[in-house]
C-alpha cells in the first residue's frame, strides 16, 4: 500500500512537471480562462501628436479558423491616418475558444468633408 502510494505521487509529479515543461510561450499574457490586455505596438514617427483613432480586427476559433485583417494599414484606412504615431495591440480570448486580435492606431489624418470617403492607398510596390 505505502508502495503504491509513493509511485501514484511520484507519477502525478512527472505528469505535472511535463506539463510544465511543455508550455508555450505566447507574444502576448495568455489566460488560461480569459485573456483581456493591451499591449505597445510599434512607435510610427514618434511624435506623439494623434487626433485621429483607426482600428482593425482578426478573430481566432479554436485555433483551428482564422480570418481577418488586422494590420497597422487596415487600421490606418479605417481611422483616415495617413501618419501613425503610435500603435497598440489588444487581446482578448475567451477559453481558449475564441479570440479577438484587434491593432489600434493613432495619429494625424486630413479633415474629410461630408461627401469623402475613406479609401485605401494603393501600393506602389505591387
């Protein structure tokens, strides 16, 4: 009995000590329940001057589907931005189930009159 006792305690500490061991290591704070953080992108011009917010938005499902477009140009477009300041990723999962990966983007952009729209540059490298 004491025996069996020993090695149900000795396997329970390799099981967990494997687990352990075989994290993952995230770009980001991973909870395990609920994930909710905000976290620095990366710095445009660095002048901090911004009266203009543009943002965009990728979704995960299980980690098994994917889609979206959260880039820092996406964000721009969406906020009419045409000189980022500064950036900023948020990131909220829940259960590991679904997930929302969202880039903001702050910075200057022109004023738009009542009948402009925003549009998205095009790439003169394409």
């Amino acid at each position: 009995m004491k025996k069996s006792l020993k090695l149900a305690v000795l396997s329970a500490c390799a099981v967990l000590g494997a687990l352990a061991a075989t994290s993952c290591a995230t770009p980001f704070p991973l909870g395990c329940l609920y994930t909710d953080v905000t976290m620095p992108g990366s710095i445009g011009s660095g002048d901090f001057e911004a009266n203009r917010y543009g943002s965009a938005s990728c979704y995960s499902i299980l980690g098994w589907v994917a889609g979206g477009n959260a880039s820092i140009n996406e964000a721009a477009v969406n906020g009419g931005i045409d000189h980022v300041s500064w950036t900023n990723r948020k990131v909220t999962n829940y259960f590991g189930i679904y997930g929302i990966y969202k880039t903001e983007v702050f910075g200057t952009g022109k004023a738009l009159g009542p009948d402009q729209t925003l549009a998205p540059t095009s790439n003169p490298q394409k």
